[in-house]
C-alpha cells in the first residue's frame, strides 16, 4: 500500500506535458521511489499508455549499463 502524497504530486503535475526530462532526485529512503509509481498510476488513469513511461531504477543491474544519456 502506497502512501497518497496530494501536496508533491499536486506540484509534479505543472510539470506534465512540458516538453522537458523530469528528473526526481533525492536522499535515499525518502520516497522517490514510491512517488514514482503514485505518478506512474496517475498516469495511467489519465489514459497514458505503458509504452509511453519510462522508469529506471538504478538499483537494478539490468540498468548498470546506463552511465550517460547517449546509452
């Protein structure tokens, strides 16, 4: 169960839509992760398709490979 986080997601949501990268950066353990996939969800509700989101844990191996934006 995720915690709904209104006060962040209300302030991320100027951002839809623009045409810019949206980077979510942050200490570790403070809820970037579950943010995320509240934003993720809302996304999809809106009616955005899976194939348009991209999301990258860098914790996984399977992204190790990622070191600049031309990979």
């Amino acid at each position: 169960m995720l915690i709904e986080r209104k006060k962040y997601l209300k302030q991320i949501e100027g951002y839809i839509n623009t045409p810019i990268i949206k980077i979510l950066t942050g200490m570790r353990r403070s809820g970037k992760s579950c943010l995320m996939k509240l934003l993720i969800e809302k996304l999809k509700n809106d009616g955005i398709l899976d194939s348009h989101i991209i999301y990258i844990n860098k914790e996984l191996l399977e992204f190790d490979k990622i070191k600049t934006y031309l990979n």
